[in-house]
DNA sequence: ACTCTTTCCTAAAACGTTTTCTGAAACTTG
DNA sequence: CAAGTTTCAGAAAACGTTTTAGGAAAGAGT
C-alpha cells in the first residue's frame, strides 16, 4: 500500500506538506493541494490509522464494553438493540465501533484497554459483578463515559441514560393495585443496581399512595437471573403466605417466578399475579404472555450515543448528563384481579 | 499512562530488554523477566496498540462489515446472534470486533477501510446491493476474509459459512409434497445471492424426486424484503392460479406472502400453506405460527470465525475453506394437508 | 531600495513499540 | 590459561504519520 511518502515522491513535495494538504490546512497553495489529493487517489492512498493514533492519540472508535451473555441481566435481544442504536447514531457521525471481547487480558483494568486502544469514548453496558469492579472509576474519571442502564449505584459523577425505572416501577405496583392486590412480592435485582433501587422507590411510592403499609419483608434482592428468581420463589411460597402478587424486577426473572409458582400448583394469573420489567422479544409469546414494563431500548441506545459524541467533540466542559427515557406498562395476561 | 520507558526506569534495565521480557523472548534471564513482568502488572502498563500495530503491521482486532437494518435480508435478531458467537470465539482467541460502521468514509473501499484500521482479518454479512459492489473483490485479495451466509454468486475462490441451503430446501420442499402440494410457488430471493439459487436447487430436487415437473414460472426472483414478497404475492394471487403452497427464501418474505394472501381473502394454512426459511425470533409467535427452515446462527457465527482467526494466524496457506453447517425444518402451524 | 508582510513549503522531532545486530561477561573445555 | 561457547543486555533503526518552528521567496508599502 502506498504511504504518504510515496506520495511525496510522486509529486515531489515533502512528507510534511502531503501531509497538510491531505489534512487540510490553510498554508497550502491550491494547486499543490489538488495535486496532492488527485495523486493520493490515483495511489489508491490511505493514511495508516496506528501511525496516525500514535501521534495524535485520538481514534474514531467507540468503545463498547458488555456483560457477558451468562449474567443475564442483559440478554441477548436487549443487547442487540442497544448495538443497532448506538451504531447508527456513531455512524452518521463518524465513528467506527469497537467491542472489547478479548479475553486474553482480563487482568488489565478497563481505563488500561481503552486507552491501549485509542478510543476516543466508551459506552458500558454492564451487569452484576462486572458493576462492583473497583477500577472502573479510573475509566470515567480519564475517558468519556456514557452507562446505560446500570450504574453501579456508590457512583454518582456518571454520565448516564436509563429508563424512568421509578415511574415505570410505580406504575406497574398500581396496576396490582387496582387489580386489588395489596400483598406483593417485590423481586428486586441485585442490591448494588441503581435500577434496582429504583424500581424498588416507585413500588414503595405507588402502595403509600395507596396506603398500603410497605412490608421490607416483601422485598428481596438477588441477581438478576431466572435461575436466582426461580430458587427465590420456590422457597418464598413453600411457606404459607398471603402474598398475591408478584413485581420482579425483569422478565427473566418473571419467567424464573412464573416456573417456580407452576411447580407448586400455583396458576398465573388464576392465583399469582406476575409483572416484569423490559419487555424482552419472547414476553408477548410467553405463556401467559407477560404483562410487562417496556423499556424503549432504541431510545436509550441513541441517546447514549449522542451524548457520548457531544463530550467527545466538544472537549467536556466537565458537566455530568443524565438523561431519563420513558418506560411504560404493556398489559398482557399473566395478572388477574384478585377475588376480594 | 506507563508506557516502555517507565518500566524500563523503574526496573533499570533498557527498552529493548524490557520488550524482549514482555514478549517472551528467550535470551532473557529469568529474574529479569519476573522484575520487569512484576513491574508492569504494579505500573498497570500495557502496550500501546498503535505503536505495536505500527511496527507489527498486526492488530489483535477483526472487522465486521454488515448489512443495514434496511436491508431486510438480514434483520436484527439474526444479525445479532452471528454477532455473539463471533464475539465469543474471537474474544477466546484474543481478538477485539470493529464493527465499521462510520458513514462519513462511504466513498472508500472495503480494502482501504481494513487495511487503514489494521484489522487482522474480515467477516462480511452483506446484503442486497452491497454484494453486487466490485470493490469487494480487492477486499478478499488482500486480506483474510470470511464470508457469512451470502456471497456474491459469481466470486468462487471466497472463504465462505452458510447453511446447507440446498438439503434444507429439500426438505422443505418435501414436506409440502407429502402434504400432497405439487403446484408450489418458491419466492427465491435475489439473483445475486448464491442462497437464493441453493434454496431453488432443493426445492427442484424435491420436485424431481416425486416426479413433479418443474415449472420455470412457479419461480420469482425478488428482492429480501417483506414488501416485494408482498407485492409479488398479491399480484400472483390476483390472477387465477393452481397454487397451493409457497415456499419462500425467508421469514419476512414469508410473512410478506401471508399478508398478501389474507388480504386476498385466502386462509393459511386453510386455502395456502406457506414455509418459510430462518426461523426468526418472532416466526413462533406469529400467527400462523410459521413453519420454517432453522437456520443455526450461532454455529455459523462461531464457525466463520474459526475460519478466520485459523486463516490469520497460520498465514493464510492459499486454501479456501467452505462450511456448510446444516439446517433443517421446524414444523408448526402454516402449512396444511391439501384435500386431494 | 528598504523593510514588513504574506504565502508557501520543509526539516526534524516526536509518538511507543519491536527487532536485529553487536558485544561484554561469564562459563566450558582441553 | 587460551580459545571457544553460551548467556544476557543494550543501542539503534524502523514503522508512518502529525506538528512545531523556521525560513525562503514573493508581494506590499513607503
């Protein structure tokens, strides 16, 4: 492949002044910069992205870090609708998308990684243990950072996007309500999850509004994963209880429930209500297709993406941007009114 | 960020004899080496990836070209579960995925954005009219490529994973037949995709085998897409016709044909049976619950990157490698026993 | 004709590695 | 102990860019 010099040979100027007029600065004579770039082209010319990065230390890449398929707080459709977002809104601006899945290093620390490989920003799309990783607080205090969705909660200076979790949270708890459940068991995702708690706030808020007195003993945090809510469940309902209701804090942990309770001669909707959280692409089919909160996954991939690119471009100001993206109820079938 | 010089200092010895120990060099003293190593993992170092990809003229990263959402022949659920599975694998070997997706560079090729990036090698998902791109040719020239699913059909010497289009189509294609279906309309794709000419090869064996004569008409080229399935079935339907079943080259082309045959007034499976071909997410919960062809996305995935990775690492020996990976029909809902 | 600008170009350093080549010191061997 | 061999470390070049600082030539102003 040519190189930049080849081209200097070729045209017979120097490295230096190819190189501006390739770059466009202004103390290039017109005709020397059209025949720089009519030559570029001709030798079918492109620029070497590591010597470049090497020198002036910026990349157009993204950097993307995900949670691993077996924490299955993210699941597969989730992930991949964040992906198509943010890669459209990365595209159209410029940028490439690199996702970091060698495993090879796994002791370097996330700021090493990234800087290692040049981003220019990262998005983290994080779950369970990964949240509580110590050194992922040199990452956003070096580089442009943008979570979704999951914050480990002790941090606060992050930029952010996430779902109304408290509203949606709400929202869903009056449902039960209205439907005449007062007793619900609140399955609430892993304690250090700011999601968690705040689905937690809007369940609390939604039964005081109701002035349902709020049972901590009906609120149980645990990983958010079918296998943990399962296990939860079974042993939850083996024991007498009044409980009616169920409002786990995702649907896979839904499903995890629903399995638990049909194992135990309890029907859904017939005896327990269910609701999750996300609306994954198998709810609709479950059976009972489960009533569920929607989290607008697109939207929150897009607005995580134009945030990111506005810090990367406009060299942080140093001011934090949170932004909360609507989530709303779907009901489907997996609740009952309760017979009072 | 430490780099070379600072272990160098830190440990006293020189560059180069920290290089060496940082790569495993042989002539290096062992206490040397478990200084320097224990040096670097305190320092949190680790190499520039610039600086070492511009000396190496190698990276530890592999490219993803793939088609647009609007392109319909790949939709967002199977793009996303090659996706995974080349993650996994790659990741395992120590690979991290560009994904290129910037739209300011459209005017370059293929090869210029690889070789420009320093990807080590290429996996192509391309749809539609991408295919159809002369320059896609230099691409595979130069650098280790894998293609998924579709290839261009008049490039041959490609490395290439798809499903065993032609056995499944077969299959298919069977099925409707022992349903006692002998006039059936195949919805073959497009032209350019070796897919779409496998699929049609499978169906006409099928054919063949019970004695059916093939009939050149039953068989329409058309684009990927929901809406050219749709407006070819609507306008195949509204003229008299002694089809019974179709079988097309994809789910949403299948869903295509059953919305143009509904409207028509026609009941699938009553009046029509129809197959479809990927089984995609939503093709279980659609209604009629679609028969389809399963494609193993994740097996295609992992194995185009097996392929690539082989291909980088043992510098590319020339051989073109072809894996077929097998596919085979899911039955459920959409297709019916023709009164005879 | 002299100075002051402006225009355009170049030399050279720098980025952080890898790798080849050279050689000092320490061992072997007879 | 001389000569040969092995072990280990370092110097320096190279990779392909960008960018700073400088300066020659040409033009402008008086």
């Amino acid at each position: 492949m040519a190189n930049i010099r080849d081209i200097a040979k070729a045209t017979g100027f120097s490295v230096s002044t190819v190189s501006k007029a390739l770059n466009g600065y202004s103390d290039i004579n017109l005709k020397t910069k059209q025949l720089v770039l009519k030559t570029a082209q001709e030798m079918d010319y492109t620029p070497n992205v590591m010597a470049r990065g090497l020198i002036t230390k910026k990349s157009n890449m993204i950097g993307i870090f995900f949670g691993d398929q077996t924490n299955s707080g993210f699941d597969h459709p989730f992930f991949s609708e964040f992906l198509r977002s943010i890669k459209d809104v990365c595209g159209a601006e410029g940028y490439d998308i690199l996702i970091f899945s060698n495993r090879k290093r796994e002791s370097k620390s996330y700021k090493s990684i990234c800087i290692e490989n040049g981003v220019a920003g990262v998005i983290l799309i994080l779950t369970g243990d990964q949240r509580a990783d110590q050194n992922i607080r040199a990452l956003h205090e070096t580089l442009p950072t943008v979570y979704i969705d999951s914050v480990p909660h002790q941090y606060f200076n992050v930029n952010m996007v996430e779902s109304d979790n408290e509203s949606a949270a709400f929202e869903a708890t009056d449902y039960l309500i209205q439907l005449n459940h007062t007793r619900i068991l609140k399955i609430a995702g892993d304690q250090i999850a700011k999601a968690a708690h705040d689905r937690v706030a809007g369940y609390k808020n939604a039964l005081t509004k109701h002035n349902i007195p709020v049972d901590e003993q009906l609120i149980k945090y645990c990983e958010f994963s079918q296998e943990q809510s399962y296990k939860l469940t079974k042993s939850f309902f083996s024991k007498k209880t009044d409980v009616t209701a169920i409002f786990a804090s995702s649907d896979t942990m839904a499903y995890g429930a629903i399995e638990a309770l049909k194992e135990l001669g309890y029907s859904v909707p017939g005896d327990i209500s269910v609701i999750g959280f996300d609306d994954i692409d198998s709810a609709a089919g479950y059976s009972p297709a489960l009533t569920t909160v929607r989290q607008q996954r697109l939207k929150i991939g897009q607005s995580a993406a134009k945030i990111l690119i506005n810090i990367i471009e406009n060299n942080n100001d140093g001011s934090i941007q949170r932004v909360t993206v609507p989530a709303h109820l779907v009901i489907r079938e997996s609740c009952g009114n309760r017979s009072v």
